[in-house]
C-alpha cells in the first residue's frame, strides 16, 4: 500500500457512519480521488478544517489495490476557504466552482491546468472580482479545457480565421461559427461584445473586470449554461 502525498481541493464530503467521513477531493498530481477520512465526524478530530469544500490541503492517502476509495491518512490545511464563505454571492460562486470540477474531471487523470485555475479564480473572488466575471471567466477556461468551448474564431464552413471584430454567427446546434460569407440562414447572431469578452479571457489571466460589459457577461454566461448543459447530455 503506497502512501502518496499532493497538494489538493476539496470538493465534497459526505458522512460515513457515525465517525467517518468522505471525501471527494481533487489532487494537483493524481487527479480527482474518492477516499475515507476516519474518524472525520467526531467533534475533535484530527483533520480540523482542512476537509472543508474548497479548502487546499496537502493530502496524505493511502491507495488499495483494486478499491475505489483510497484511505485518507493526513491533510494539512494550506489555504483555507473561509473568507470565500463569509459572503453569500461568492459562497455560492465557490460551490458552482466545484460543481462544475466534480463534472468535467474524470477519476485519477492529473489536470494541472485546471488546478491552477480554480485556484486563481478563488483568489480573484477573495480579493473582490466581480462575481459574474469571475464565474463567467472560470467557465470558458474550464468549458475550453474540457474540449467543449466553440472556436469562435474560425469559420466552419469555409475555415477563415474570424478577428475579434468580424461579424459571425452561431450555426444550428451552438458548438460552431459560419461567417457572414458562408450561408447562415439558419444560425443565430452572438453579440459583437461576447466575442470580444471571450477573445480577452483567453488572452488574460484573471484580475481585474476585463472591461467586461454587463450585458455581454449575462450573455456568455447563458451560452456557457448551454454548454454546460449539451455536455452533460451526451
Ligand atoms: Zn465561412
């Protein structure tokens, strides 16, 4: 039984027993585990807060051969959530952040990438980001590393490469651009705002506002919403 040790999210827990605990957390090195924390219900416990959702905790386990669920030995508490979770907006924020990780990570598959952005975009929400462009930022990152996030800057019908400015549309479905030489009788205009909001977050990393209009981040975020919910369809 080898003992392994990763920096990680939390992401759930739920109790076992009468004492135990578990938990579903998201390691910087083995991807996202399932294990046992026993002992993790008790009133004094060695775990403190560091089993929280969206706690970073460096994680200790103990994995079984042939056994879903590793066994939980250690967590250190790194960073603690809790100023995330002393506002209402941003609690809820944080835990559409962890929803949306529980739902694209498979078990076991190390995602640096991701890693790193649901840690930026805890602190951006920490050191006062605007919510909605925090959430919206976190969701074409996490959309486009799952591989799900339309290219809005090529043309699918003909491949031109479309600048932030040219006019587009999105074809029947969603998940792709024409442009406006290709016929689109049938797609859906996408506000010149949008494309530009999403040209800045893939280029920026997250602070500040992006210069985000209201109008286009309600609007990416509903396209995102569709995304989300198309993915979790197929
Ligand atoms: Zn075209």
């Amino acid at each position: 039984m080898p003992l392994h040790q990763s920096d990680s999210i939390i992401l759930k827990t739920y109790p076992l027993g009468e004492a135990d605990r578990i938990v579903a957390f998201f390691s910087r090195d083995h991807g996202k585990l399932r294990g046992v924390a026993n002992g993790a219900r008790k009133m004094t416990n060695r775990f403190g807060a560091s089993l929280e959702p969206m706690a970073h905790s460096r994680i200790q386990f103990f994995e079984k051969e042939n056994r879903d669920l590793v066994r939980i030995q250690s967590a250190d508490l790194l960073d603690s959530p809790m100023k995330l979770f002393q506002d209402y907006d941003r609690a809820v924020c944080a835990g559409r952040l962890i929803e949306l990780v529980d739902r694209f990570l498979p078990e076991h598959e190390p995602q640096d990438a991701v890693f790193r952005l649901v840690r930026v975009t805890a602190r951006a929400l920490e050191q006062g980001c605007p919510i909605e462009f925090a959430a919206c930022y976190f969701e074409v990152s996490m959309l486009r590393l799952a591989g799900v996030f339309p290219d809005l800057f090529v043309c699918s019908a003909c491949a031109k490469r479309l600048e932030a400015g040219d006019e587009r549309f999105l074809a029947p479905g969603l998940q792709a651009v024409l442009c406006s030489g290709c016929d689109h009788r049938n797609a859906t205009g996408i506000l010149g705002e949008v494309v530009e909001l999403v040209w800045w977050i893939l280029k920026n990393p997250l602070d500040g506002d992006g210069g985000g209009v209201d109008r286009a981040v309600r609007n990416l975020h509903e396209l995102n919403e569709y995304w989300i919910r198309h993915y979790s369809e197929r």
